[in-house]
C-alpha cells in the first residue's frame, strides 16, 4: 500500500490510511478471520476531517468527541461495531452499528455497555467508542 518502512513504526494517521486504501481494494476480505469474529460491515472509513469528527479525542488525546456536551451516560463508535445478543464477541451479532453513531448505554459488564440501536436492545464493546 506504499509508505516507508516498517508498518508497525508508522504514526496512527499512516496506518489508518494505509488500511482504508486496503479496505477500498479488497473489502473485508483483508481481514477474514477479523472481520468474521467481530462481524464487520461497512465502510470503516478513512483518516481526515470527517475522521476528527468521530475521533475528537485523536488530536488532543482528552475531551469529548465532537462539539457541545452530553450525558456521561452516552458512547460515541469510533468504528462501525456489531451489536451483540450477550457481551461477548463470540454472541449473535443484532445489528452492525455506522461508525459515529451516538448511543446511550445503561448497564455496564467490563468493556461492554447495553445499549438500544434501531430498535433492537444488546451489548456493544466500548473499548471502539469514545464517550461524548
């Protein structure tokens, strides 16, 4: 995917570029067994303005993500994140949530946070979100 050296030492922004540009030629499919276990879907979306505004805390490394407040009850999805049966990433995946999704989370197993989307009531992993 171009760059220079060695993956693993490039800077966050170039890794993420370099992986949208991967997932823009072959899908998914770059990351069978990932995408499998975690049921990814979606455009994951690249590295830029947009980005900022779904990962607010990427430039400063603290604060809410996006403008205003909200309630500390409420989670931000840095990525598009399937909604779990059961917290647990092995349980039936409800529903795949887009990227920057605000959603309202109530009760909390580990990294895991119940929450409604769509209609539907499951678990989602916050450790792909940001609180807002």
């Amino acid at each position: 995917m171009g760059g220079s050296g060695l993956p693993h030492q490039a800077s966050k922004q170039e890794q993420i570029e370099r992986a949208y540009q991967l997932w823009q030629r072959q899908g998914w499919g770059a990351w069978p067994a990932c995408s499998q276990r975690l049921g990814l879907s979606g455009n994951p979306g690249g590295w830029g303005d947009s980005y900022y505004e779904v990962h607010g805390s990427s430039r400063s490394g603290s604060g809410p993500a996006g403008p205003g407040t909200a309630a500390a009850d409420q989670w931000q999805t840095s990525y598009s994140v399937p909604l779990r049966e059961e917290p647990s990433s092995s349980a039936d995946r409800l529903a795949q949530i887009p990227r920057g999704t605000v959603l309202e989370t109530g009760e909390r197993r580990g990294s895991w946070a119940q929450t409604e989307y769509d209609g539907l009531t499951g678990w989602v992993n916050t450790s792909f979100g940001v609180p807002t």
